[in-house]
C-alpha cells in the first residue's frame, strides 16, 4: 500500500442520498450498504483516497452509523492506524461541536475546529452513493495546474431515469454542470430535467483548505445548509470554480432497481475489470474457506465471494460472503447478501436479499427485471 504523500486530507459523507434507498438504510447508512459481492460503498472512495496518497480521512455520520464503525474499525485495512493523520470519524455528539446535521455545511461546521488545526493545504470532499476507482492524484493535479479555488468533478453521462420521474431524489439534490470552453463552470444546475448526455456531478470536490474554513464559516452564519445549493452556486462569479471530467467506470446507486442492475453489470468481465484494474479496492477482512461447489451443483455467470456453499443451481446472480444455496434449490437473475441461507428446494428468480436471510425449503419467490423483490435483513421466508 502506498505511504501517505498528497497534500490533502479526504471528508467522506456516508448519510447523503440514504433517502434513495430506504430500503436498505434501515438499520445502515449509505455508505455501508454492500456491493460487489466482498464490499460496501465506503470502501470505493475510501480506498481511492488511500491509494492516491491521502493518508488523513475524516468520515461525518449523521445517523446510523454503527454498522460502518464496525466495518471500518480503526482502518487497519486501509492502512489507515497512524499516529499523524489516519481515520477520523465523526458521529453526532462524540464532541459539543459535533451536531446532527441537515446538509454539508452543517456537517462542515461541526468539525471546523479539527480543520483547523490540520496541515494539508487541500481538502477533497465525497460522497458514498457512487462505486467508482477514483484518480485523486489526477484531480489534485488538474486543481493545482488550472489554478482554480475549487474544483469539481464530473462524468459525461445521462440523469438517471428515477432522478427524472420521481421526487425521491430531489429531496437529497442532484448537479449538473455547464462549461465554459476553457473549463470554467459557468453554471451549477439543481434538479435539472434535461434528457440526453449531461456533465452530472459525482459530489467530488478539491479547494484549499483555509477557503473552505472561510467559506462555511460565513455560510453558517447565513443560515445555509447545502454546499451546492448555497457556496458553490452563489459564488462562480467571484471564485474560479472548474469541471475535472472522469471517464472511468461509475456504478451510481440511485434506487433499489439501480442497485440490482450495478450488482447485476459487474457480471460482465469488462465491467468488473473496469472498475477494479486500476488500483486495489480494501474492505474488512473476514477469513472465510473458498467458495464449495458441491457434486451435483450448477453455476453459470455468477459471482460468489469466500464461504459460499452450493448445492443447488445458480445462474447470472451475485452472492456475497457466506452465502449457502441448498441441494435442488435454484437461483436466477439474484443478488444475495452476506449468510443468506437458501434451504433446498427453493426457487428464487429476480431476488434482493439482505443480510442473514434464510428461504425455507421449497419456498418460491419472484420478482421481474423492472421490480427486483427486496427481503429485509433477518428474515425467514
């Protein structure tokens, strides 16, 4: 892994966008929520950061947060337990500064005290609704060269189709932006209902750190709450605020359908190339056998993490950690969660489970491609 050496320190928001998925942030927040079979979505940002450099990270929970504080731990797998620097996070009331907040300027200053008592001259900012293997060293590099006060990235892309029919997602807000030739963001878009390729922000940002202090110190005092909304947008005539474009692979979870479809897509090698070649994701270690196929067994286009036993028949589905499929059960078209036990006989097709589910025997659940059926955590069908 490599040693901390960029100039920056990393804010992740784990809470924004839970609201897109209430489903699965019942009992976890966003960032926590898994994917990929081993993973969960901190792990994307949060490794990117690491393997850029960026050796001090602060993460600032809002609520529901001890299922990431379990899965981060002191973030040994990050290579981030250090004396200087390390992993910070930051719950509701663990200091009388530390609030529950309502938007990122809130968040921002409830720890303005421990920026600045930092050394970095830039702070990168994120969110943890996209799984993405990000080039912050690319960023920081484009910031300095442009010489820009803030800099935010993008990726050419449409708006999903949910962020267009429904009011789910402007409760949390969504950006686009518009560029001049040379770069510069001419305008910041809120909710805009353009159809087609758009330049659709992925909430990644880069600026030095005293303009952020100074920024959110007097945007707290205005009563603001989002960054977006009431920094960024107000201030593109008096601050150079410019695009960095990403063309790297981005799975963005929107609803519980985009979800199933981003699990479902990495069954796709080229896919799943893309998003794990450039640079090793880390998440926690859970020792585990390899996965078992037992005589008898069936397996066709799928993604089975360690600890998976199957007897039964699987195909075009995603199992994570300790997953068991029972003999003459059959699996299609499913994305199973860690320790989903799915007794013998059973027939699943179209199938979100969470954690530690079990399907009785003989059970048969359906759903379609269109409306995956979700099972909550702990449940026996």
């Amino acid at each position: 892994m490599v040693n901390s050496n960029a100039d920056a320190l990393g804010i992740i928001f784990p809470n924004s966008y839970d609201s897109l998925v209430p489903e699965l942030v019942a009992e976890r927040l966003m960032a926590s929520i898994p994917f990929a079979g081993r993973y969960r979505m901190v792990d994307f940002v949060l490794s990117s950061m690491v393997n850029c450099g960026i050796g001090n990270v602060s993460i600032v929970v809002r609520k529901n947060y001890h299922s990431l504080m379990d899965h981060l731990g002191s973030g040994r797998e990050w290579d981030l337990t250090r004396k200087s620097g390390g992993l910070h996070i930051f719950p509701p009331y663990s200091d009388k500064t530390v609030k529950i907040y309502n938007g990122r300027v809130e968040a921002l200053a409830s720890i303005v005290d421990f920026l600045r008592d930092q050394k970095e001259k830039y702070v990168v900012m994120a969110d943890a609704n996209i799984a993405v293997n990000f080039d912050f060293n690319a960023l920081i590099d484009a910031h300095v060269e442009s010489g820009a006060d803030i800099t935010i990235a993008y990726a050419q892309e449409p708006i999903p189709e949910v962020a267009l029919q429904t009011s789910a997602l402007r409760q949390e807000m969504y950006y686009t932006l518009s560029l001049e030739e040379d770069g510069r963001v001419k305008q910041l878009l809120i909710n805009p209902q353009e159809t087609g390729i758009q330049n659709f922000c992925l909430n990644i940002y880069i600026m030095d750190r005293e303009l952020l202090i100074d920024c959110i110190e007097k945007a707290f005092m205005r009563g603001d709450i989002y960054f977006e909304r009431d920094i960024l947008a107000r201030s593109l005539d008096t601050l150079n605020v410019r695009g960095f474009r990403f063309d790297g692979y981005i799975a963005r979870i929107c609803d519980m359908k985009s979800y199933f479809d981003e699990n479902m897509r990495l069954l796709d090698e080229e896919n799943l190339n893309a998003l794990f070649s450039a640079n090793p994701i880390y998440t926690k270690i859970r020792d585990d056998n390899p996965t078992r196929y037992i005589n008898g067994s069936s397996a066709q286009n799928i993604m089975a993490a360690d600890g998976c036993v199957i007897e039964g028949e699987v195909e075009n589905s995603v199992l994570f950690r300790g997953v068991k499929i029972g003999k003459g059960a059959k699996v299609k078209n499913c994305v199973l969660m860690q320790d989903t036990v799915v007794e013998d006989g059973a027939n699943l097709e179209y199938i979100v489970t969470d954690k530690d589910v079990t399907i009785t025997a003989g059970k048969e659940l359906r759903g379609t491609d269109s409306l995956p059926v979700y099972v909550a955590k702990y449940q026996i069908v």
